[in-house]
C-alpha cells in the first residue's frame, strides 16, 4: 500500500509568497511550486534533507511580487520548469 504524498508549505516573508513542496514516498520524486528567487538555497537544502529527486518546478502564474526561482533550480538540479501556455513565457520545459 502506498504512503500518503509528502507535503511541505514554505514561506517568503518579503513578498508574502508560499512554495510547496510535494513528494511521493514511494519514489522520492518532487515537484516545487512557485519558488522564490531569495530562497532556492533553503529550498534546495530542504530537497536534500529529505532525499528527494526534483522532477519538475512549477509556477501556477507569473509572479508581480517576486522573481521566480525556478530557472536557477533547473540550473542546479536538472529539474524540468512547468508554466501555463496562457502565460506566454517561452523559456519553460514544459507548457500546460
């Protein structure tokens, strides 16, 4: 029987910004939605603690209070970066 998803709420108190974390414990495997900028090292060494493989970074919407950090995440983990086509930003992995 699988285990119930991991999940982890994060807080930027600058721009009021929450990051999710999620996580199958079965494989490890991770999504992060709506990094910021200012807080990919303790987002990454949050990734690390627990083990998981970063599989993609996600942005639900483009962010007027704060830069994104998914490009630097993708940059150090490989992780493929997911925005909405309705955004129209081209330098996304994957659009939904």
């Amino acid at each position: 029987m699988s285990k119930a998803m991991t999940f982890h709420q994060l807080y930027e108190s600058d721009t009021s910004t929450y990051t999710y974390l999620l996580a199958d414990p079965d494989t490890q495997e991770a999504v992060l939605i709506d990094p910021v900028l200012e807080t990919v090292e303790r987002d990454l060494k949050l990734i690390n603690e627990y083990g998981y493989k970063l599989k993609y970074v996600l942005d639900t919407h483009i962010h007027a209070d704060h830069i994104t950090g998914a490009g630097e995440i993708r940059k150090r983990t490989g992780a493929k970066t997911v925005v909405s086509s309705k955004a129209g930003v081209h330098c996304a992995d994957v659009s939904v």
